[in-house]
C-alpha cells in the first residue's frame, strides 16, 4: 500500500522488472477521476490501473472491495499465460 501512488511506484520496475513478476496486488478506488470522494490526488482508479496493467501482459484476476463508502479495492492481477 503506497498511499495513492501504487501504480507510480509499480511503473518504476521499468520493462524488465514487469516480465519478471508474476502477480502484481494493488489498492485503488472504483470512482472517477473527479469524484470528490477520491482519497489521493493522483491516485489510481480501478479503470486507469486496470488498462495499464492489463496492457503490461496481465489479467485481472479478482478486485476485492474493501471500502464501499470510498470505493476502495483490492485488485490482484496474474500474468498473462
């Protein structure tokens, strides 16, 4: 958990990094970008992280929710096989 900055920190593995892991776990929230329940600026969504996730070579394989006031979840994302 980074606090909002899961995706930012995920993107730093850089190429190599991403073919290495198998499993990738990340907090986001299901909101839009400008819904004013957001908890991080910059943070994000379930939508943005999914799409660039998913273009890395993964699947989405559960989002969990964990927080239905804010629209928190926990996503797990598998390698694509």
């Amino acid at each position: 958990d980074a606090q909002g900055a899961d995706l930012i920190v995920l993107r730093t593995m850089g190429k190599e990094g991403k073919s290495r892991v198998g499993k990738i776990q990340i907090e986001v929230q299901d909101l839009k970008e400008t819904d004013r329940l957001r908890m991080y600026a910059g943070g994000a969504t379930r939508k943005k992280a999914s799409k660039e996730i998913t273009s890395w070579g993964f699947v989405e394989e559960r989002c969990v929710l964990q927080n239905c006031a804010v629209g928190e979840m926990n996503c797990v994302f598998r390698r694509n096989a």
